[in-house]
C-alpha cells in the first residue's frame, strides 16, 4: 500500500436514504457503530465527520473519545448547515440576519472542532444557499452575503484550513456557488487566504466540468485544498462507487493529481445504498490505487510531448500500452 491517505465520509455505513426511501435503504446505524465499520475496512485512514451533524456541542467529548478508540484520523470536519427546516431559505446568504448568524456559528464552530481533532480542513458545502425559482431572490445581495460570511469566519479561525465544496444543484435547483470558477471568484473577492476549494468528481461531472482540468485551475491558485472522488451518470450526484461509470475523466484526475503534487487526503464521498458499504469503499481505494500505479508506468516525458502537440492517438496509445495488456 501507498503513503496515500484515504478517507470516506462517515455518511457511506449510513441508511443512504433519499426523498423515496427516506428511512434508508442500509440499516441507520449510530455514530459509533460508523465508526465501527470504517475501523474494519482496510487501507483507510481517516473520516470525515459532521459537526452539528454526526455531533454537536454536548456530545462532543464523548464523540472525541469514540474517534480516539477507532484509531482513524480525521480528514476533513464537515458543518452542518443544510438539514435544519430554518435554513431551507438560505444559510450563509439568508436575508434573515439571525439565521445567516447562526449558520455563520456553526461554521466558525466547526473551525474549532477541527482543531481538537487535528483535521486538515473543514469541509464546507453551502447546500441550502441557492434558489429554486426565477424572481426568488436578490442575486446581488445573495453574492454580498455569501463574501461577507466567508470574510466572517475566515477572521474567526485564520489558522484554520476552510474548504469550499461547490455544487451545480440538488438540494437547491441552483446552487450559490455551482462551479470551481465561482468558488475561486467568491474567495478571491473575499480576499481571504485561509479558504480553497474542494473538488468533487462527482458534483464536477454534474457541472459539464472536467474534473482534471478544474483541479488544475484550482491549484493555479493554491486552492486545491480537499478533493472528493466517487461517480455518477452526469445527469445526478449520485455519489457512486469510484471508476464504475467514466473511466477516462478518473485516470484523467489521478494523472493530475500526480502531477500537481497533491499530498492531501483523497477523499471518498460516496452513498452505497445497495452494496456491501465495506466492499465498496475497500473496492474504491483498491481501484485509484491501481489508477495511480497505471500512471506511475506510462512514460511521462512522451506523455507530455503528445499533451503539448494535443495528439489525442498518441496519448492514448501510450496509456493503453499500459492498461490493456
């Protein structure tokens, strides 16, 4: 095994329920009994948790000793800001200064959490900050809260590691911040240097991104802080088993994640509602590492060459030299 680091979203040995089976598909198990499996399930080494979500503040002490037992690292503390029925109007960009500042809280919070826990980043994913209609809101004032939160917890915790998980849509029709280019705008316009941005293969794909490229933007701008790794059918974050629906794009990034030097944790975020949830996050690690192994194979030099001259034949007959043996 590498000295890559994997984590999975505590959320994959969860029910994985959605709007039509909202008790789950999978047995809804505890926070210690997640961490339970994810303890069993090999080559990982670290889980990323919700505050506000998986803990709050009066269970905290007793969450810090469960994790402790479980041996595993936390990646990445997730804020909880989307579930409550309060923020369905809008969390770091509601009109209603007393729910934008408990969102706001839960944020800086979760800054704090992350720190008694050694995470690397909090992972924060804006899903209530949005819209559904046309005519629902004010897409100014809607860009002014969303810069002024940011500038807010940024000077509350600035040791702290924030990392921007953008999304097209879903749970919103339309999402604040939907693309790698609006996260990088919003953060550069808060003028912050403690914010990046997470990378989601999935939420990418769902954006008519290409997640390779994406996190070469990023990283132009040393904003590649997190990255999420599953798959879906591009039409919905369907949080799927890594590589089970585009092969290229997943090569594609790993290729890229060498290349950029990324040593941070690469991230699973996956929902299996069917499968084995052990299998499966044990079959997705096996997978990129064999991704990466592929790559550390090909000829990097030709690679490059055939990348500068964009002679798509040339590439790809250099890579399948090494895959399809």
């Amino acid at each position: 095994m590498s000295d890559r680091k994997y984590s999975v979203g505590i959320w994959a040995y969860g029910g994985c329920g959605d709007r039509f089976s909202e008790n789950g598909y999978q047995k809804n198990r505890s926070f210690k009994e997640k961490l339970e499996l994810a303890a069993k399930t090999k080559n990982l080494s670290g889980v990323e948790v919700h505050y506000n979500g998986d803990f709050k503040d009066d269970d905290f002490a007793e969450a810090k000793k469960l994790i402790k037992s479980s041996g595993l690292q936390i990646a990445a503390v997730d804020c909880e800001t989307f579930g409550d029925r309060k923020f369905r109007k809008g969390a770091l960009t509601s009109t209603d200064p007393k729910i934008r500042k408990d969102a706001v809280e839960i944020v800086k919070r979760a800054g704090e959490v992350a720190k008694e826990l050694n995470a690397a980043v909090v992972n924060l994913w804006p899903g209530a900050d949005g819209y559904d209609y046309s005519f629902q809101l004010d897409y100014e004032k809607e860009i002014e809260l969303m810069v002024k939160s940011i500038k807010e917890i940024s000077k509350a915790n600035p040791d702290v590691k924030y990392s921007l998980e953008y999304k097209i849509k879903e749970p919103r029709i339309r999402s604040t911040i939907g693309t790698a280019a609006k996260a990088t705008a919003l953060i550069k316009d808060a003028g912050v240097d403690n914010f990046g941005v997470t990378m989601d293969f999935g939420h990418s794909m769902v954006a008519r991104e290409n997640p390779a490229e994406a996190s070469a933007f990023l990283d132009r701008y040393n904003l590649l802080y997190h990255v999420h790794l599953n798959d879906n059918s591009r039409d919905w974050d369907d949080d799927l088993i890594v590589n089970t629906y585009h092969f290229w794009e997943t090569l594609e990034l790993i290729y890229y994640l060498k290349k950029l030097n990324y040593n941070g944790w690469i991230g699973l975020d996956m929902s299996p509602k069917r499968e084995n949830q052990i299998e499966a996050v044990e079959y997705s690690i096996e997978t990129l590492e064999r991704m990466f192994k592929y790559i550390e194979k090909i000829d990097e030099e030709k690679l490059l060459e055939s990348l500068k001259e964009q002679d798509v034949l040339k590439a790809h007959k250099l890579i399948n030299k090494e895959i399809f043996i």
